[in-house]
C-alpha cells in the first residue's frame, strides 16, 4: 500500500477529472498511459465511496471522459460589465 500511495503521489500532476464509466472520479495518465481510475460514488454532494482501479486489464475495459477544465473569464468590458463566466 505503501508504494502505491508513493506512485500516485509521483503522479498525481497527471490526474485529470473524468467520468469513469459515467461516474465522476479522477485519471492518472502520464505520458498518456492510463495507470488508474478513480470512480466516485456520491450521494447528494458527499463522496460516499471511491473505488480505485489499477489493474491493466479492467482499466481496459473502463470508459473514460476526461472532462475539460472550465475556464472563468474575469475581464471587464468597456461597459463596466464582466465577461462571461
């Protein structure tokens, strides 16, 4: 357990968001490669399980979405008024 926490440490600057097979969870993909999955349980707004996959061959298996980080935009038109967030 230990040394798979000290590699997802390592990797954790490759995590993107996801949907793991429509769940919402985490990636760990460096260099493309994906080396885990994290899939969320959630009731309401509470994470109530993560199941955690590592093993090639169901990684394989899981459909991900890696969803796009949004990006505010905090300008400020000539009007005073912000720019669409």
């Amino acid at each position: 357990m230990l040394e798979w926490t000290r590699d997802s440490a390592r990797a954790a600057r490759f995590c993107r968001l996801a949907l793991d097979n429509g769940s919402p969870g985490l990636v760990m993909a460096p260099n493309g490669q994906l080396i885990r999955a994290l899939a969320f349980t959630l009731a309401g707004d509470t994470i109530t399980s993560i199941d955690a996959f590592a093993n090639p061959a169901h990684l394989s298996q899981v459909d991900i979405a890696i969803l796009e980080p949004v990006v505010a935009d905090h300008s400020i038109n000539e009007n005073g008024e912000a720019g669409n967030v």
